[in-house]
C-alpha cells in the first residue's frame, strides 16, 4: 500500500539512512549490505561505535530466528517458567536471548553425542533446537558480512555494566522508533509513535519476574498475538532522549510521555549548556 511505503522511507528518513535527495545515504549503503531490517541493521551498525558488537550480532540472529521459546505442554507451563528464570536477565528479553544463545553454545561445546545432547538440552528447557541453530547459522553469516566490509568485531564483554548499557545504547540507535511506556502501572503499554496500547508478551522476562518497567524499547509490536509487544527491554528516558533524533521526536503525536520525554531533553540541554559555560 502506498501508505506503507510512505511509513518506510519515512522511517529510513529517520535513520538517517537517506540523503537529502531520497537515495541511501552512505550509512544506508553499509545497512543495505546486512538482510536484516533497517533497525536492526542500524543497531549493528551503532554496536561498532559502542564495542559490543558480539553481543549485537547475537541479538540480531536471535530476533531474526523464530522465536525459541516453545509453548510448553499443558500442565508444565509452570516446569517452563522455571526453566526459563535460569536464563532471565534484569535488563530485559534482548540480553535474556543472549543469555539462552550462550547457553545453547556451551552445551554444545560440552557434548560427546552432539546432535543428542543439543536436542535434549533443548527439550530439558522447553527451548527449540531448530529456532537455535538457525540462529548460529545467521550470526555466523552476518560475522562475514562484518569481515568482508571491514567492520570490527569487538571482544566479548557481556555482562559488565558498561557492556549492558552500550548495548542499550545500540538498540536504541535502530529503534528509537520502538518505545513505549507504562501508563498506568499496570503493564498497559502506550506506544510513542501510533499511539496504540500494547502488552507485554506473555515470553517476556518481566512476564515472568513480574516486573512492570515503565519505559521498554521493543522488537515488534503483533496485533495477531493479542496486542502484544515482543522482546522487551527496559529502558531509562535519559538514555532515549540522549540518543533520539530530534527531527523524529518532534514529529511525534502530542502525549504524555512526549511531555516527558520533553522535560528530560530540556534538562540535558540545560545541563549541557551549563557545562559549556562552565569551560
């Protein structure tokens, strides 16, 4: 539909991955070289900036993949939760699939019979062997995208803070687009740019902790699967509004959350100029 084209390029508009005469852009070219959307594309792009590109690329395969999280038998969803607590992580699903990537490889590498060790790994956690390897088969294939572009591969450093909070930083790079915000308390998430009420997914980590983070950057927003907004992480407003393009953010519909948004921005700026003046 021409509205969704319209939407697309607006979209790469905000990106920045056109220039001013509507062709890509020199970063645009370099997105176009990963088969991955735009977003995520730009969120690998931005993980060389902020070294994690390690933990980006394995994000990156493990939205692309399906979704490996099976839906447990009848009577043994509880079994499931638990099993999947061991991989949660505080900061939201995106580091929890790094977590279950991660785990996944180091059963792997411990097995004698590999192909029934991974199988039955997979099925002891009600995780999918298939969705798994596919995910291995597409970080590896944009590993070489990498190399054959000339793009750095940082070291490994999931775990530490600053490691925790580049990859967020990344994240948001591509899909500042994607925020929404807990408006009530209550895990009824109103979405920035249309404007629609969404939940949390019921594989969502903080489905399962119970948490309700008032701010997410999300993966996808599925009207199929009841309003629901998958592979959530939290996200602080200063982080947002320190990364946002101003062009997008002005263009956003009047809300209450933009208002916010609003008074962080003005806050940094005060406390940028400030320190100018201070120099």
């Amino acid at each position: 539909a021409p509205e969704s084209l319209m939407q697309a390029l607006e979209d790469l508009d905000y990106l920045a991955a056109l220039d001013n005469d509507g062709n890509l852009s020199e970063l645009g070219i370099i997105m176009s070289e990963f088969p991955l959307d735009p977003q995520l594309s730009k969120s690998i792009l931005a993980s060389c900036e902020f070294e994690c590109v390690n933990e980006m690329l394995t994000i990156a395969a493990m939205v692309t993949a399906p979704n490996c999280f099976l839906h447990a038998p009848p009577g043994t969803e509880e079994i499931a939760l638990t099993c999947w607590r061991k991989f949660s992580h505080p900061a939201g699903d995106h580091f929890t699939l790094i977590n279950v990537f991660n785990a996944f490889k180091e059963a792997s590498a411990n097995s004698a019979s590999q192909y029934y060790s991974n199988e039955k790994w997979c099925r002891d956690y009600f995780l999918s062997c298939s969705a798994l390897r596919m995910a291995e088969v597409i970080r590896a294939e944009l590993v070489e995208i990498m190399k054959r572009i000339e793009l750095p591969i940082s070291e490994p450093g999931f775990g530490s803070e600053e490691n925790i909070l580049s990859i967020k930083k990344s994240l948001l790079s591509g899909y500042f687009m994607h925020i929404a915000r807990d408006v009530d308390g209550s895990g009824n998430y109103l979405m920035l740019t249309h404007r629609q009420v969404a939940q949390l997914h019921p594989f969502s980590v903080y489905s399962n902790t119970r948490r309700i983070p008032e701010w997410v950057l999300f993966h996808e927003f599925s009207i199929a699967e009841d309003n629901s907004i998958r592979v959530v992480s939290e996200i602080s407003p200063d982080l947002f509004a320190e990364l946002v393009p101003q062009y997008y953010f002005s263009n956003l519909p009047p809300s209450e959350s933009k208002d916010i948004l609003q008074e962080v921005i003005n806050h940094l700026s005060a406390g940028s100029t400030t320190k100018e003046e201070q120099k």
